[in-house]
C-alpha cells in the first residue's frame, strides 16, 4: 500500500513538474503570431501602448494576461518591440512599446543599410569645421559602424565662449532622431573617454552626465559628473528639460 502511494505521489510530481516547465509569466517573454517577440501582460496595457494582444500564448498566467507584439514601432516603423537582450543591432529607442523597461524598440540588424545606419556624411572643413574635430568624428564612425546616423559641428553662435560647436571644434554624434531619448550612446561615450588622447579630446557628454579630461579620471558612464544647469537653474542631476538639450540623442565632443 505504502509503496502504491508513493508510486502515485511520485507521478504526481513529475506531472506537475512538467506542467511548471510550460509556465509563462507576467513580464516574462513569448512568442506571438507570426514567430513575432512579445511580452506576456494584462491586454489594456497592450493596447495603451499599441500593441496586439495574442490568445494562448502565454500558459499558466491569469487569463487577462496575453502575448502582447509590436512589429511596427520607433522612426518610421522601421523598429520592432522585442527585449533589450535579444536586440542585435544595438540601436534602441526607449518608451516606444508596451510592457515593462526592458522590452524595448530594436532596430533589426537588416535596418539602415544592413546593420544599423548607412555610414553619415562627414563636415568639411569649408563649412567651419576644423579638422581635429572631423578626424575624431571619422575615428568615432569606424569604431562603432552603423550606430551613428548624423553628424553636427559649426554652428552660429553670439560667443565662442558659450560652444565649441561656435568655433568648429565639436561634434554632436546623432544616434537617434533628434528628440528621442535611446540607449546606444553610452558604449560611444566611454569609447571616447578610453580614446580621449588619440582624438584630442576635451571632454564628451552623454546622457545628463560629463567627462573632462582635464579633472576626471577614466571611470564607467554612470559615475560621471551631472551635467551644469543652462536655462532651468537649479535644476535636479543635470536635467535641461529635453532629450537633446540632455545629450540622450546624441554624444557631445569637444575637441582640445
């Protein structure tokens, strides 16, 4: 008798193991129709962030809780929602899908000229770019092809004092439209502090923070300075109240 029993709890066991391994999540990933990536979450949060919500795709979850895709997101639907971790290309847009922070908007490998975007247009020097700031710009483009989709240099300023860009010796290294706050500028930030020397650089600015090298030592991204205040005074951990003002669009480098 007691060997019978264990026999059953035994199967019970197994069979309820087996049905664990089929078990989705909320959050977690799946795969919806068409072999598309997708979330598992509650179908109102899928709809509010334009998303499709998929029957039966996400077992062992509550029945509000769905396979939710986004094939179509980002600069000109040309991106699609799927998980940071799974986004080959390195270029992302943020707040572009539904779900939680990390399933973000990926630009396929197959986008923008095969892998990432076509290789930008450099300044000349007949515009009033200077070429230290050029050679920095063309050494950044080989280092991290694809990823870099406009350049900025000369621009008309009342003072030299107030930009670089004012004299030709700054780039602004667009890897996003402009105003839309993505993630892929960080690695090029770092790159240019480990390169600092190589590029004449002066300092490079990403994501509200800075790195100079006349004051601060090689350290990762998020353990730099905050940027300083411009129009809004006080303003809280380098917050300028925009994404490009911000530098989350584009990398910022000064050149010496």
């Amino acid at each position: 008798m007691q060997l019978k029993l264990l026999a059953t709890f035994l199967l019970l066991d197994l069979a309820f193991g087996h049905v664990l391994l089929g078990r989705s999540e909320e959050n977690g990933p799946c795969t919806g129709s068409g072999g598309a990536p997708g979330v598992c979450i509650a179908t109102a949060k899928c709809e509010a962030g334009g998303g499709t919500s998929v029957k039966d795709k996400c077992p062992g979850t509550p029945d509000d809780i769905r396979c939710c895709t986004k094939p179509a997101c980002g600069t000109g639907d040309e991106r699609n929602c799927r998980f940071a971790s799974d986004c080959d290309s390195g270029v992302i847009e943020t707040n572009k899908c539904p779900g939680p922070d990390n399933f973000k908007c990926c630009m396929p490998k197959s986008g923008g000229g095969g892998d990432g975007y076509p290789t930008p247009d450099f300044p000349s020097t007949s515009s009033g770019c200077k070429q230290t700031a050029i050679d920095g710009a063309k050494a950044i483009v080989d280092a991290f092809p694809g990823k870099v989709k406009e350049i900025g240099c000369i621009r008309k300023c009342d003072s030299s004092d107030t930009s670089d860009h004012c004299d030709g010796m700054a780039t602004d290294m667009m890897v996003a439209d402009g105003g839309v706050k993505v993630t892929t500028g960080e690695p090029i930030a770092e790159w240019v502090m480990n390169h600092c020397s190589s590029i004449d650089c002066k300092y490079v600015m990403w994501g509200q923070r800075i790195w100079e090298k006349s004051q601060d030592s090689v350290k990762p991204w998020n353990e730099w300075r905050y940027q300083a205040c411009t129009v809004i005074k006080p303003c809280t951990n380098g917050d300028r109240g925009d994404n490009t003002a911000n530098h989350w669009d584009h990398v910022h480098v000064s050149y010496a």
